[in-house]
C-alpha cells in the first residue's frame, strides 16, 4: 500500500534516484555486484614469414647473368626488358632459383626472319672447373652477327629439374 502523497514506484524513476538505490542495496548485500566486461579476445596475426635474403655469392652470379644478356640486349637493340623494374624482377628470380639450386642455364637465343636460332648465348650455373681441366671462361661472349640478321629473340631457362621454360 503507497503512503499518501508519495509517488508509485516505476521505470521513469530519476536516474539518479536509481543509482542511490542501486548502491544501497549493494552496501546492504541484497545484490550483486555486475559482472566485469569480458576482456577484449586477442587478434590473431598470421606469423609473418622471414625476408628472403640473397646470399652474396648467388646475387653476384645472378648480376654477371643479367650483364650478359644486357650486353647482348643493347647490341642487337633487342628489348628483352620493356622497364628497370623488369629488370630487377629477373634478378631476383635469377637469384632465387640459383639460391635454391634449381638453375642449370639460361640461353637468349636470337632470332632471324623465319624464327631460326642464328645465334645463341647460353649462361651456365653451378659448373665448377676440376683439377684436370682449365676451367670455364671468364669473360662474356656476345657474338658477332649483322643487326639485319636479327629480327627476335626468347629466352629460355633450364631448371635443374629438366623444364625448360619460356621466361
């Protein structure tokens, strides 16, 4: 039964009205106190892998490899590049592969009208001269050939595995 004059108890009562009560009661362990949040569940990153870095002896060998073909590129005006940063991706190819022991050669085969090989330039990986023999050369071949005679060229990469590949 209400007193008179005092006002029903309802949901609009006064927000701060309710919070008083709200501590009181808790004071007096008639409720219980709210549950804290749960904490906030950690994000999971993938694990990011190690950078690739080239060993100095593979990067060098990969950089005399692509010497040789721009050697032979800028003398029979071939375009084997169309930008730097085409050039740079096959040095890091070249690399990798030579890092991971899966590159026999490499040959740039220019082209005549007919699409026939008139020449070719072939760089070889991994072969070491033995005591016996006199060791491979060390210079770079470019052969000498009228510019007429050229019309195309391709590349060919021979992995270890036996495939080779249109680069």
């Amino acid at each position: 039964m209400a007193r008179p004059g005092a006002q029903p108890r309802n949901k609009t009562m006064n927000p701060i009205q309710e919070l008083i009560d709200s501590l009181k009661a808790l004071l007096n362990g008639k409720q219980t106190p709210p549950a804290p949040p749960p904490p906030p569940t950690p994000t999971i990153r993938p694990p990011v892998p190690a950078p690739f870095i080239m060993p100095e002896p593979v990067r060098l060998e990969a950089e005399k490899a692509i010497h040789t073909l721009t050697l032979v590129d800028r003398a029979y005006h071939l375009g084997i590049w169309s930008s730097p940063e085409e050039k740079a991706k096959w040095l890091n190819d070249i690399g990798v592969f030579l890092a991971f022991d899966n590159l026999h050669s490499i040959s740039l085969e220019l082209l005549g009208e007919d699409k026939t090989v008139v020449a070719e330039v072939k760089i070889n990986f991994g072969q070491h001269a033995n005591a016996q023999g006199g060791g491979l050369a060390s210079g770079t071949e470019v052969p000498v050939l009228d510019k007429k005679l050229v019309t195309g060229h391709r590349v060919l990469v021979q992995h270890k595995n036996g495939n080779a590949t249109h680069y």
